[in-house]
C-alpha cells in the first residue's frame, strides 16, 4: 500500500474537530471524511464512521492493524501541520 496524497479538505480553527481529510491510496482508492481531532493530549485521527441505531459509531474504513494506523496517522498529521503552517 502506498499513500499518494493526504489532502486537508477543511480546517475548523475552534471546536476539537480540526480538519476533514481525503486520503489516495496507489492512485486508485480514496477514502473521504478522515476527522483530525483534538484530544486533551495531542491531536489524532478518527476514520470515517456512521452512528448506529443504538448510538454507538462503527468505522466504515479502518487500518486493520496498529503499525499501518501509525504510518496513516503520521503521514495525515504531518500534512496538517504543514497545511497550518502555511497558514501562519
């Protein structure tokens, strides 16, 4: 799996939800409505998700294991620095 583009679809400057995310994979496959989220900590990635009837959220798309969400997470996080960056 190769990452070809992380593109920051929308910044939010208040609230803990930061940006919405678009990510390519191979050229091929993209997967929309990634959330950046700011913890009380540090910010993280959310995959998209959708609300279950009994409240409860369940991701549409996500890594399957810990090292590939570390390269996603990294590689998201990296384009939204430097899209705030930018910004400044």
């Amino acid at each position: 799996m190769n990452i070809t583009e992380v593109k920051i679809r929308h910044i939010y400057p208040e609230g803990r939800l930061r940006a919405i995310v678009s990510m390519t994979i191979d050229n091929e496959f993209v997967v929309h409505d990634i959330k950046i989220i700011e913890g009380p900590e540090r910010v993280f990635v959310a995959m998209p998700s959708r609300k279950e009837a009994d409240g409860t959220y369940r991701d549409i798309a996500h890594p399957i294991n810990a090292e590939v969400r570390k390269e996603l997470e990294d590689m998201i996080i990296a384009e939204y620095t430097r899209v705030i960056k930018s910004m400044e």
